[in-house]
C-alpha cells in the first residue's frame, strides 16, 4: 500500500515594511537649502504656484493636524508636484512621503495620482520621495487597489528598470505590499514586474534584495503565479538569495522555494539546474533563526513528493538533522519535520536509513502528543515504513508503537483526523505478518469497531478494512476477540454485528466498496474454526436474509450488458451465501 503525498503550500506572506522614507519635517515646514532665494526666482507669472507655496507655509503654522491627502492641502501639493521646478517638486514629494510615514489611511485617487505623477519626475531626489509614498500608502487594502487601478504598476516596472537603488528598493517594496492582496496578484503578474523583480533579486543592494526577495514570495501562493514566477527564471534567483547577507532575505527566498517547489515544473527546474540547493536546504536545516529551519525543511518536503528527490534527499544527509528537529522544543521544526518524513518515507529505499537514524523512537512518540497535524505526519510516515515491505517491522515494535497508538486512541478528545490516520495505519499494520498480533494483544480490535461508527467514511472504510485483514488470517487470538465484540451487551447498537447489519441493508448502490468488504469479513468469520461463532451468525435471521437478498441480485446484475456499479457486491454475496455448507 503505498503512502500518501502531502505538498501543501506553507504561504507565508511578506506585508512589507521596507518602503523607506525620504527627508523629515517636525511639524512646521523646513525649507531646504537655497528654498527662499529659488522661490523667489520663480516666474512671475507663476502666481499659482506661489500661491500653492503660499497657502502650505500658513497651514503648517497654524499648527498640528493638517490632512495633506484632500481638500487645499492636497490640492496645493499637486500644484507643486506639477511644476517643472526642481525643488517645488521635490517638496511635495518630502511632504507625502514624511506624513505617509506616520499617517496611513485610505486617500483619494487624486492623491494617489498626485503621487504616481511625481513618480515620473526626471529627479532621481522627487522620484526617490513619491516611491516611498506609495510604498507607505500601499499598506492600506483600498489604496492598493487605486494604485493599481490609476495605472501604479507601469510606474512601478520603470523605477525597478533605473539604475537608482533607492528607486528600485521603494519600487520594489510597493510591489511587495500590492502583491500580498490575492486579488492583484495576477495584475502584478501581467505587468511586466516579474523579470525586474529577478534582476533585482541579485542586486549589490541589501534592502532592494529584500524587497525583491518579499515581492517575489508573495507572488508563490497560486500555482499560475508560480509558473510564471519559474519562467522568469524566479528559481535561480531564490537559490542565490539562500546566501545572502541579510536574514530576512534569506528567509523570504527559502519560503518562495519552498512554495515554487509544489508543482511538477518548479522540481523540474531544480531537478536539472539548481543541484546543490538540496545540499543548502540541508545545511539550513541546522541554522537558526528557527523559522528559517522550518521553511528549509518544508522546502525539502514539497520536493519530496515527487519520487527523484526522495532518495536522493536522504542520500544527501538529511536523517541526522531531521532527527534534530523532532526533538526540538520549537513546535514548527517539529511539524516540519514530520511532514518531510511523511513523504520521504514513501520510498522503500529509505526505510533502512531512516531506522538506522534512529528517527522511530522520537516518531513514534509524536502519536501520542497533542499537535493534530504532527500526529497525522507521524501515522502516515509509519504506515508507510510498514507498507514498504522492509524486513524492519520490529524496530518500529521495540519503538512503542502500539503503546503510543492505544494512548492516542484512548485520548478524551481524538481529533476526528488522527482517527482517520490511525485507522489507515491500522489497516495496513493488520495486513502486516509482523504487526498483526498486537493489535489483538493490545485489544484494539475494540478500538476499530469503535471506529466503525465515525462520521468520516474514510475512516470507517480503514477499519473495517482493517477488521477484514485481520479475520483473514483465521486465527484463534483474532476469532475470541471478534467474537467478544459481535455483540456488546451495553451497547447493542455499537457491536460488529449491528454494523455488518447496517451496511448489509443499505441501498443497493450506496457505498458497494463497503458492503464488499463487509462481506468479505462476514465470509472470513464463517470460515473460522470456531463452530460457536458460525453457528451463532448463521442462526442470525436478519443477517442471512440480508446476505441472501445481495446474492440473489447476482441474477440481475448478470443480465445488464455491463458490469452495474455494485456487481463485484453480489458476487461475493453469491459466495458468501451457501445455506447448505453454512450449516454443515
């Protein structure tokens, strides 16, 4: 039975910060350098603007609480901002960037336009200021969508494209907020910001690597996104970043991979081009900050789901760090690495390695503990070491693995998933020559027919899946215990019996899979030596009339053209039903 392969998106997002912020006021307006003797030099017939500059310096005089987004505020400042003066320009520029600094709210779309204007001023010094504007006001969901809506991106993608790195940083910062909104993700996709942001990512510049590194993050959580991301060339980039100077960086690159790493074509470009990140991925593993280790562990996980990395992942020397994690104190490495484990241990190849490791004893411990998704990856991992086949079956017996089972099982409060688990792994431990016994010995034949009455059906399948394996080997130990729980007295509705009976009955094309299998067990029962236990079902009217009227539709099913979807439930009702031999 092979495992299952889990590669959901750990996608973490990046809301930056990062967007700097250009010159500094202190409530009253500082002229720079050289402002009066300028203003003065100003046309005369420029009376608008020497008005604009006029109306501003009372407003900053009369004091505190000035609005610059609306009213004479705004519109003296998109005067300034549309003068062809260097340094009116550039005062309208300080003035949005200092307050969106402290006052983010949602503005205009004048004044988003105000800003977008400044942006395409042939100052470096005007341009640096609005980018940081924006990149302040960005952080704001409604003012998100203005930017993009008055045409911000196409702004955004020439500032990227200057050679100015305070222009690209605040540039790419603003992306980064835009990006982390699901709604303009594919704006910022079609674009044309997505090569620039790659080019970025190898900057000599620490913060627009940062920003380059966070914008390209958040544009990993839709798998179009990603494609488009990988087509860029995204994944060189990232693997780059993983040495990086700045921690942040680092952590926003190892995140994107992880993510980019969930679909067929991103581990097909780290497949053929990248082959040391595994090895990088490794060595991150045992790095601190503690987030960073997660995201490079979840990294190797999503690889893992495709069959080329599973091995060679282990090969690499990834067992020893992982069995550092699951002792971690940190929950997030621990959840970490029970989920690479999950799928690494779909390869039959890495059941030796990863016992030889020493992994099962802290593993096994996992069932038993109280974080639902670890316990899940800790049962699945398991079922998949004992599915493989592999001639170690009593390690994972000398690791408590049924000690821990029945602690989870008998837990006040099983979440409905690890039942779910334990039962999947129940299913495949009763079909294990090795693993069979204990489960009788340590009477969970009782915890599987409770489970027969979960809400969840894939439950209920594995059980009784797991009930059928089990009275198929025909043993005494198996039969006295099934036979204890045909009926329980306290609860006469809650015994194998009154299940078998329940599925038996249902209709004709509700659930075939199960009333097969139910069948098979009913078929195992009344093959076992003990005479008590078929004569005490074959003496059940109500259970032999419904085996009876699921053989007799045999005849029906044989005369459709083709196979009906509950044919293969009337042939075993066929076989099962034979009065004469069953009372013999």
């Amino acid at each position: 039975m092979g495992g299952s392969v889990s590669s959901t998106l750990n996608a973490a997002s990046c809301c930056a910060g990062t967007s700097s912020v250009y010159g500094s006021t202190n409530g009253t307006e500082q002229a720079p350098k050289n402002y009066n003797t300028e203003r003065q030099a100003l046309l005369k017939d420029r009376s608008h603007e020497r008005q604009a500059v006029a109306s501003l310096s009372r407003m900053f005089k009369t004091g505190s609480g000035i609005n610059l987004y609306e009213g004479d505020a705004l519109r003296a400042l998109t005067t300034l901002a549309k003068s062809d003066v260097h340094q009116l320009q550039l005062s309208a520029a300080t003035a949005f960037s200092e307050v969106s600094a402290y006052d983010v709210r949602a503005i205009s779309g004048e004044a988003i336009s105000t800003v977008l204007g400044l942006l395409e001023s042939s100052h470096a010094d005007v341009q640096q200021g609005a980018g940081a504007a924006l990149g302040n006001l960005a952080s704001n969901m409604e003012n998100k969508r203005l930017i993009v809506e008055k045409g911000g991106l196409q702004h955004l993608v020439r500032q990227m494209m200057s050679a100015n790195p305070d222009a690209q940083a605040n540039a790419a910062g603003c992306i980064t907020n835009l990006a982390a909104d699901a709604e303009l993700k594919t704006a910022v996709a079609h674009s044309g910001a997505l090569v620039p942001l790659v080019r970025l990512a190898g900057s000599g510049s620490l913060r627009v690597q940062r920003n380059a590194a966070g914008a390209l993050l958040n544009m990993t959580h839709t798998a179009e996104h990603r494609r488009l991301l990988v087509k860029a060339g995204a994944v060189a980039a990232l693997v780059v970043l993983l040495k990086a100077i700045d921690s942040d960086t680092r952590y926003y690159a190892v995140t994107a991979l992880s993510n980019v790493a969930a679909d067929a074509s991103g581990r097909d470009v780290v497949w053929v081009n990248e082959p040391t990140l595994v090895d990088q991925l490794i060595e991150m593993m045992s790095a601190a900050p503690t987030r960073t280790q997660a995201q490079a562990t979840l990294a190797l996980r999503n690889l893992a789901s495709d069959s080329r990395f599973q091995t060679y992942v282990v090969l690499r020397g990834a067992a020893p760090a992982l069995l550092s994690l699951l002792r971690s104190p940190h929950p997030a490495l621990v959840s970490a690495a029970a989920a690479c484990l999950r799928n690494l241990s779909i390869d039959a190849a890495n059941e030796t390695p990863i016992i030889a490791a020493g992994l099962l004893p802290p593993l096994t411990a996992l069932i038993s503990g109280n974080d639902r998704d670890v316990q899940c990856h800790a049962l699945a991992t398991l079922r998949n070491l004992a599915a493989n086949g592999g001639p170690n079956k009593q390690a994972l017996l000398d690791a408590g693995l049924f000690d821990h089972l029945r602690a989870a099982l008998s837990a006040p409060q099983c979440p409905a998933q690890v039942s779910c688990e334990i039962a999947a792994a129940l299913s495949v431990f009763a079909a294990t020559p090795e693993l069979w016994l204990p489960i009788v010995e340590q009477g969970l034949c009782r915890n599987l027919v409770r489970l027969l009455r979960s809400p969840n059906k894939d439950t209920e399948y594995n059980a009784c899946l797991a009930l059928r394996a089990l009275a198929t080997k025909r043993m005494p130990e198996v039969f006295e215990e099934l036979m204890h729980l045909w009926v329980v007295r306290a609860e006469p509705h809650a015994g194998l019996r009154a299940y078998i009976l329940r599925v038996l009955t249902m209709p004709e094309y509700s659930r075939s899979s199960i009333r097969s299998i139910a069948l098979w067990l009913v078929m195992a029962l009344l093959g076992c030596v003990r005479v008590d236990l078929r004569k005490r079902i074959v003496a059940d009217c109500q259970l032999m009339a419904a085996v009876e009227d699921i053989a007799r539709a045999r005849v029906a099913c044989s005369s459709l053209s083709s196979p009906s979807p509950s044919s293969d439930t009337c042939s075993v009702a066929s076989s099962a039903f034979s009065p004469a031999e069953l009372i013999a």
